[in-house]
C-alpha cells in the first residue's frame, strides 16, 4: 500500500512538471514597463493588472502558448526560445490581446537551429 502511494506521489509530480511553464509579462516592448511573473501547471488567466495590457514576453527558455480570451480561448500564439517577436507582441498582431497562458503541447519538436530567426 505504501509503495502505490509513493508511486502515485511521484507519477503526479512528474506529470505536473511536465506542464509546467513560467513567464514574465510586461506592459511594454522590449520587456520594458510594469512585469509580472506567472507560472503554472496548466491554463492560467492573467490577473486583471495585465489582462489586454501585455506587450512583451520572456519565457525564461521554455514554451508556453498566449492566448486572446480567459480559459485558453481565442487567438493563440506560441513563444519558445527561437521563435519571434518575445519583445514585441504588436509584430505577432497581439499586442494588449493577452489574456490567459498555457502550456505548449508535450513533446513538442525541437526547431532545427538552422530555422531559428
Ligand atoms: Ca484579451
């Protein structure tokens, strides 16, 4: 009995950490303004002080995807490291738009170096 509880223990820890993600929002371009970190296991709304008011993006080098309505709704765009436009969401038509995060899907392939921008 107790070994199914340890296991259980660490099967959740390793499933939950395999969606985790964190970034830093800020309400202007080029990580420059007021900035708040979230983090999360899943979908997260972003409080109110930052709903529609986000500008730039650091993923702190993982992916996670934005999305335009609460709950993970809506236009969506996905920041991991390579991809464009981290420090100004206006180049992805999503500046002020942000409303809630989420993670990227699991096993997501790598993106060749040779495509990185
Ligand atoms: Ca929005």
């Amino acid at each position: 009995m107790q070994c199914v509880v340890i296991f259980s223990v660490v099967l959740s820890a390793v499933l939950f950490s395999a969606d985790a993600w964190r970034a830093t929002l800020h309400r202007d371009s080029g990580f420059r303004g007021g900035s708040i970190d979230v983090s999360g296991n899943g979908c997260v709304n972003v409080g109110k002080d930052f709903n529609d008011r986000t500008s730039s993006v650091n993923t702190h080098g993982g992916c996670i995807r934005i999305y335009q309505h609460g709950n993970c709704l809506g236009d969506m765009k996905e920041l991991f490291p390579g991809s464009a436009a981290h420090d100004n969401l206006r180049a992805l038509g999503f500046n002020d738009k942000l409303t809630s995060i989420g993670p990227c899907p699991r096993r997501r392939r790598e993106v060749p170096y040779s495509l990185r921008k």
